[in-house]
C-alpha cells in the first residue's frame, strides 16, 4: 500500500461509471444516472433551439443583439458570446 494521499477518480471517470449499464449501481446512483441523461437530452435540445431559432441585428459598431423567441439573450459577436456574458451578469 502506498504511504501517499489517495488520487481522486477523475470526473469523467465517474460520470462513465454511473452511465455505464453493466457496472452494479445502489439506488443513489440509479437514480444520479437518471437525472444525468435527463439534464443531457435537456441541452442537446436547448442547443438545438438556439442554434436553428436565435436572430441577431448588428448594430453600427458590428456588434450583434442576440434575441431568442422574441427574448433578448445579450450582446456579442456570437450567439455563444452573448450567452456566456449574459452568464457573467448573473
């Protein structure tokens, strides 16, 4: 046995383990799973509805307003870009 502090299991790692069918699971991570795949549906569907439904109006400094079912996400120069600064305010 090694006399030095443990490695933590990387987080990758961990979330394969969780998701993978074949490795035994107690209810916690039964129910861990579920909400992993739940929240990972939610983002391929949220990613969808930006990227086939955001708009933006440039304005004279070329800078976009980006708007989202008649919403206003923020400003930048992408749609990820007004997204992660709109983050950065809250």
């Amino acid at each position: 046995m090694s006399d030095g502090p443990y490695q933590a299991t990387p987080h990758s790692d961990l979330i394969a383990q969780i998701l993978d069918p074949r490795i035994p699971k107690n209810e916690r991570e039964h129910a861990a799973a579920r909400e992993i795949e739940r929240l990972r549906a939610d983002a391929e569907r949220f990613e969808y509805v930006i990227d086939h439904h955001a708009r933006s109006d440039p304005d004279m400094s070329g800078q976009h307003h980006w708007m989202l079912m008649g919403r206003g996400i923020g400003r930048g120069q992408t749609i990820r870009e007004a997204i992660d600064a709109a983050r950065r305010k809250e």
